[in-house]
C-alpha cells in the first residue's frame, strides 16, 4: 500500500472512533506523499501581509486599515448566536515574530453563520491598522500575484 493511502485509512478510522463527520475531516497531501501545504512568510507585502489571525483560532484578511474580512462563526457562536467577546486580530501572525494585535469592536455578519455560502463576517477593528498591506477586493478577482486559493490558519 503505498503511503497517501495508509494516511487516508488511518485518518477514516481515527475519525470512525472519534465518531466525527467524516465529511469534516480534511487530508493534506498529494500522490506523491508530500504536504502541499507551506507556512505563511513574515512578510508586510501583499497577500501574505494582509492575511492574520484571530485570536480564537481563525483566519482574516485586512481589506481596509479599519476593517477585516472572516467567516462569521469566527465571530458569532453557531449554537446559540451570541457574540464572541475579547477578539484582536493580529496582521501576518506568526508565533516567532511580535506583532501588534487590534481589537474588534463590531461585525456584520452573513444572514446564517451555518450555511457556508453565508458564513461571512466584516468585522471593524478599534483603531486602525498601520504597516500592513491592504488586500484589494476585486470583482473580477483580483490578478495571479493577488489570488489566494486556500490560506488560513489551524481553526479554518
């Protein structure tokens, strides 16, 4: 058998003895083996720059110097509605490298934080964001250098 295999069978039955949704579960790698995934660069240029995290796990993306773009249960409980309290979000974290966190006052969020066409949040931040790249919105999306397919952090 070879290796991606053995991977994807011991992920199933971990995920069978858990009793997890299979259909949460998640396998990073490719035919040959290697993780696809690379870490994010400390960087303050765009993509990366504009990229940071939540301190709750989650991943967000700077879209102005005041306001982040996330998924919404990010900032909501999906159980019961309420808002997430004592939220900051850190621009192009990474654990080896100090940087200013920001904390978030306020968010409008997609109609249904469950359905995941809607699970979105705009979240404003308390003061604003300066040293950081903003990450352009675009429609149509933005050009290659700009395009992020899959970026985030462990919780997303």
């Amino acid at each position: 058998m070879n290796r991606p295999t053995v991977r994807t069978l011991w992920l199933v039955l971990v995920v069978a003895i858990s009793g997890a949704a299979p259909a949460a579960a998640e396998v990073f790698c490719t035919a040959d083996g290697r993780d696809p995934r690379i870490q994010m660069p400390v960087t303050t240029a765009l993509p990366w720059g504009a990229v940071g995290y939540i301190n709750n796990g989650c991943t967000a993306t700077l879209i102005s110097q005041s306001y982040i773009l996330t998924a919404g249960h990010c900032v909501t409980n999906t159980v019961d509605a309420s808002w997430q309290q004592g939220l900051d979000f850190f621009p192009n974290f990474h654990p080896s490298v100090t940087r200013p966190s920001f904390r978030i006052d306020r968010a409008v969020v997609g109609a249904r934080a469950d359905v995941q066409q809607l699970d979105w949040a705009i979240a404003h931040l308390e003061t604003p964001v300066t040293g950081f790249p903003v990450m352009p919105l675009a429609d149509p999306p933005a050009p290659a250098p700009f395009t992020v397919a899959l970026g985030g952090f462990a919780r997303d």
